[in-house]
C-alpha cells in the first residue's frame, strides 16, 4: 500500500508540473500508480540497482478526433 501511494504521489507531481510548467491542459493528463507491480530490475537489488523502478513513464498519443 505504501509503494502504490508513492507511486501515485510520483505521478501527481510529474502531472502537476507538466500543467504548471508547460501549460498543458490537466483534462488530457491520465495517472496511474502501479507501486511494486512492474519492477525494470529486480527489486531485492542494490538500492542503487532499484533506483531504475522508480520512474514516471509518459505516453503521448495523438489526439482523436
């Protein structure tokens, strides 16, 4: 639960900045927290191997008409 919050909290703070900053509209903007449940490295690693797992990924799509 911890890690789904953080998670989510990440992904907040990259959308806020992405409409604060860029001005891009906040209705377009879609988060998702997956906490633990898509690790790009093992997560018994090195903490420094697990750095990689705490990411935000964007996806851009075209807009439909």
């Amino acid at each position: 639960a911890f890690n789904i919050n953080l998670s989510l909290r990440r992904a907040a703070a990259v959308a806020n900045w992405l409409t604060q900053s860029l001005r891009l509209p906040s209705a377009g903007i879609q988060i998702k927290g997956y906490g633990e449940s898509y690790p790009l490295v093992d997560p018994s690693g090195t903490p420094e191997q697990q750095q990689l797992n705490r990411r935000v990924e964007i996806v851009i799509r075209p807009k439909q008409s």
